[in-house]
C-alpha cells in the first residue's frame, strides 16, 4: 500500500483543489449531487471571483498543490474561464476539467490543450438524445456533449466520458461503450447515482438500479466489457466489489481522495468538498479572509478526519478489509446521509444488507 | 534449530479464493490481509514445509503457460513478503528430521 502523501514537515500534502466554479448550471439533472439553479447564460448566480481562485491557489502550493480539478456546476460557465486556464499553466499545475460539453467549442477545447498536464471528462448519460435529455433537462444537449468530445480529440485531448448509470439507461450500456469509443475517447466511466441532492430523488422514486443490479453490471463492465474494447472502462463502485487485479493494477476509482484535496466552492468558502453547497457544517472558512494554511492545518473536522479514519468508520466499513484504501468511499456522501463522518457507504450497507458484500472481503481483529 | 529453504504457510492463516481465481490471505489473529494472483494461490497451496522454493517454482512453472525466467526471484520475494508479515515462515530442521 502507498504511504500517504506527507511535506517535508510531516504533514499531509493539499495535492488537489478541487474548484467548484458556479452556483449555477445550464442542465438541469436528475442525478445531480450538487443541485446547482438552473442558468442557461451563466449570469444569473455568483461565480468564483478570480482572485479568490488565485489565492487559493497561491496559499496552496506551499501545502504541496500539485493540481487543480475545475468543475461546477458547469466550469464553462465561468466569465473568465480562459483566465483560470491561464492562472493554471502559469503556475504549472496538473488540470482535470468536468464539464457537460454544452460550451466546449473548438476554441475552448483548444484553450484547454494548452495545458501540458490536463485531463478532461464529459458527462453522456446515453447513446441517443431523448435517454440523455430525459436526464439533462436540456434539449440539444446530445449532441453538443458528443460534439464537445469531438472538439476535445481535434485538440489533442483524449477525453474520458461519464456515464451515470440508472434504470432508464442501463439497456444502452454496450452501445454506449461502441458509442464513445467511435466518438475517439479515451476512457469510460460508470457513475452510480449517488443518494444526495437530486440523487436522492431519483432513489426514492425508484429511478435507479438496485444494489443486486448495480454490483452485476460492475462485474460485468469489469469482467466482460472491459477487456473487449480499447477503452479504459472504469466503474465507480466501491474497492470491496472491484477485482483483485483491477485494484493491484491501480485503479483508484471509488476511494475518497479526503486526505489530499480541499474543496473550494463558487461563494468562495473552503469546503470539504462540493457538499459544502449542501451542507454548511462542512465549510471551513473564507479564501482570503482565513488562510488555507490554518484551515488545513487546524480545522476540526480535517483534523478529526485525519485521526479517525478508517478505525473509527462505523457498521460494515469497520469490517471491510480495503478500508484503509477506500476511506469509506466518500465521507462527504456519508455525513450528507447519517451526519456523521463515520457512518458506513450506502452502497456497502445495503450490498451488506441484501446477503451480497463480498464476505471474503471482510474481517475483524479480535477484541 | 537452522532454517531450511523450505517455505511453510502459517496454519491460521486462511486462503479466501474469488471468483477470478485471485485470492485474499487473511489471518484472523491480527484481521491482516493481502491479495494475491493465481500465480501466489498456487505458491501458497505448495508452501507446506517439505517443498524447497525450487521444488515450488518448478511445480509452478508445469501448471503456467509462459513463466517468465525471472520466476525463482519473484516468488523468493513473494514468500519473503509473506513472511515478514507473518504469513509464513520457513521451516526448521528439527521439524523435518522428526517428520
């Protein structure tokens, strides 16, 4: 197992601000996590202001900055988009960009390439308008999500697609796979609808898959998908489930990143992350009123964070022999469901509940 | 009492085969685990105290189509690993001269 990350006082390295640049978003999705309004023009909600997003920046690099992660709400929304691209390169940081496509012209995409160390995802939820709008929210966002992959590959970028999966698209999950590597991406990933925000809507209407289906489609895109097609596929379900050789060979997908990053959201507060939109008790102070530094260092629940996890996680995480590398999957989701930082995964929960976590993934140290 | 090159499995230690022939080694003693390949399963299935390392290496290399000549030193560090974490050991003398 790699050792964490550490300074050269000790400490834990900020290695990734992860920049949750709008309040608002120009789709409208069911699944959405965040719940960002609706703004088709980018005009209507509060945007980090530039200085925010340089200070934050400049404050972080002596905590180890290594890289910026710009999302939303919808990234491209921002005013002064090209500026943060600019900022980025001039302090030679790592890129990772999510977006919805809708505003990634050829010009953008080719802003974006600038960047010697960028990646760069765009959400598709299906392999024909009516299943992705039905999501979206949007009519025209189809084809201007596979149009931004387009203009992505043109630049040099080969992007990754995301692909939440729900009941009302899960019979497009081979196509889908033919569709995006037809469209020159370079990767895919499957989302699970997380129960938070408009997600968790959408699991009380019974909109998404249950944990029987969501763990076979897993093994399935893992086991059958995955070595078929010159895409990397990646599922987004917890280490317990994935197969041992997709752990041994590094794939990260489904552990918290907590101990390395630092949200900082649209209002211009730190966050644990983009749940900070969500839940106020998870905003930890001000960019340019309080420094990063202090916050990092002292903040009570980074601190309790730090000195809990995993030992402290609570119900099957506590019995689940990949907590040391999964964290828990994501704290932000389990404070967001039983208010606390310990509480299990859902997902692990209920696969636990319905006779399928993986037993030979479990164990517990004698008393 | 000398130690042979003989590698033995720690007895408490319980092999928890998958589904894709990986396999997880848990000791219940202290709930520490490791993941192995289908390649370490059948190592650790042959570690019983009365094979040598070659013994072992060669038995692998009749069971695995390709093995590459770099076998003996990476199961070496493979029991090795496994050892230093008490997963096994290696056997001793006396043991064998009394079997």
């Amino acid at each position: 197992m790699k050792p964490w990350k550490k300074g050269l006082a000790g400490e834990r390295t900020i290695n990734t601000l992860y920049f949750y640049l709008t309040e608002g978003c120009n789709l409208a999705c069911r699944h959405c996590w965040m719940g960002p309004r609706f703004d088709a023009t980018g005009n209507h909600y509060p945007t980090l202001p530039v200085e925010s997003f340089e200070t934050a920046i400049r404050e972080a690099k002596s905590l180890g900055l290594s890289g910026v992660k710009l999302t939303g709400g919808e990234p491209l929304l921002h005013p002064h988009f090209s500026r943060l691209l600019e900022i980025v390169r001039r302090e030679e940081l790592k890129l990772t960009v999510e977006t919805n496509g809708l505003l990634c012209t050829p010009e953008v995409a080719a802003e974006i390439a600038k960047s010697p160390n960028r990646f760069v995802s765009v959400s598709i939820d299906g392999t024909d308008a009516a299943t992705h709008e039905w999501v979206r929210g949007v009519p025209g966002s189809f084809e201007a999500a596979r149009q931004a992959v387009r203009n992505l590959v043109a630049a040099g970028i080969m992007p990754q697609v995301i692909f939440t999966v729900m009941r009302s698209n899960v019979d497009q999950v081979d196509a889908m796979v033919r569709m995006v590597q037809d469209l020159g991406a370079a990767s895919l990933k499957f989302n699970v609808v997380q129960p938070t925000a408009r997600g968790e809507k959408l699991h009380e209407n019974l909109e998404t898959l249950n944990i029987a289906d969501l763990i076979a489609l897993g093994r399935y895109v893992e086991q059958e998908l995955a070595p078929n097609t010159r895409l990397d596929l990646f599922f987004h379900y917890p280490h317990a489930f994935k197969a041992l050789s997709r752990i041994a060979s590094g794939e990260g997908c489904g552990v918290c990143g907590i101990f390395g990053i630092m949200g900082v959201i649209a209002s211009g507060h730190y966050a644990l992350c983009g749940i900070g939109e969500q839940v106020p008790e998870l905003v930890f102070g001000e960019v340019g009123k309080d420094r990063l530094a202090e916050v990092w260092r002292e903040n009570a629940v980074l601190k309790a964070l730090r000195e809990g996890l995993p030992e402290k996680l609570e119900g099957v995480c506590s019995r689940c022999l990949l907590k040391e590398r999964c964290l828990g999957s994501c704290v932000a989701q389990n404070y967001y469901s039983k208010s606390s930082l310990w509480a299990p995964y859902w997902f692990c929960e209920q696969a636990e509940e319905a006779g399928l976590f993986p037993s030979s993934r479990l164990g517990t140290r004698p008393a | 009492m000398n130690q042979t090159d003989r590698p033995i499995a720690n007895p408490i230690v319980v092999l928890r085969e998958e589904f894709d022939d990986w396999a997880v080694l848990f000791n219940p003693d202290t709930a520490d685990a490791v993941g192995t390949n289908p390649v370490g399963v059948a190592v650790w299935k042959r570690m019983d105290g009365k094979r040598s390392l070659d013994d072992i290496v060669s038995e692998i290399k009749k069971s695995f189509e390709d093995t590459p000549d770099s076998a003996l030193k990476e199961i070496a560090a493979f029991v090795n690993t496994l050892a230093e974490n008490g997963f096994a050991g290696l056997e001793l003398e006396r043991k064998i001269a009394d079997a």
